[in-house]
C-alpha cells in the first residue's frame, strides 16, 4: 500500500512539475508579443499610472469593475489577466504590474516602474528556483513564476 502511494505521488509530482515548465522559445515569444505590443503596454501604463481612481489601488488587485470599457477592451486585447499597483522604491512613483494570459504552464507578468531599477535594462536575467527575471528596457521587466500552486 505505502509503494503504491508513493507511486502516486511521485506521478502527481512530476506532472504538476512538466506541467509548469516554459521553454526558452517560450518566453522569446513572450518578449517578442510584448515588444510587438509595446506602444500599447506604454499607453495603458501611462493611463493606469495617472488614474487617480485606481491609484487608491495600490497594493491591491484592480477589480475588472473598476474600468472603464475602453480600458478594459484594450486590456483584452493584448491578454491581460489582471492589473496591480504597487509602490515603487522611488518616490510618488506607481509599479504597474500586468498578469497575462498568454500561458498555463506559468503565470507571466510585465512590470513598468520608471524608477530605473537594474531588473529593467535590456539584457538583465535573473533565475531562481520559481521565478525568472528579464529585462526589456525603458521601465519594463518580465518575470515568470513557474509555481504550479
């Protein structure tokens, strides 16, 4: 009975691990649909950043309630999830983070935070256990987070 369950586990286990894999060619085609969609991603940063309404937000995820239908469309359009606000390590300075629907085997995020931080240069990689980081300039990042749970 115990090798069974550990048989079973072991399968679990390496399904939910395959299952949250992402590939190299995987996140070029995710930096290349951001830059492909890089006016846009500016544009609604830019607008979220300065929407006194949703800058009440910050910390918490932006209910899909709260904006207005041209902002929502757009936002659907180029497979954004869901939207944050953070604070910035820079003063009066808002994180725009967008959650985008364009995997299941992660979650992948783009990040604009104008406060020139290094994660945000072109060619910056950082990679953990979980989570992997690139640069992609003028204020962005992506990152992934290859937890399945």
């Amino acid at each position: 009975m115990k090798l069974i369950l550990k048989i079973i586990i072991l399968i679990f286990l390496s399904f939910t691990i395959t299952k949250c894999q992402v590939t190299k060619s995987d996140t070029e085609n995710y930096i290349e649909k951001f830059n492909e969609n890089k006016i846009e991603f500016d544009l609604l940063a830019k607008k979220i950043g300065q929407d006194k309404l949703l800058l009440r937000k910050i910390g918490y995820s932006i209910n899909e309630n709260e904006l207005d239908s041209i902002l929502k469309t757009e936002l659907e359009n180029i497979g954004v999830d869901d939207i944050n606000l953070k604070h910035s390590e820079c003063e009066k300075i808002t994180e725009v983070e967008f959650v985008m629907n364009w995997t299941k085997n992660a979650t992948v995020y783009f990040n604009k935070n104008d406060c020139e931080k290094e994660q945000t240069k072109v060619g910056y990689h950082w990679k953990s256990t979980m989570i992997e980081v690139w640069g992609l300039g003028n204020g962005w990042y992506m990152w992934i987070d290859y937890d399945f749970i």
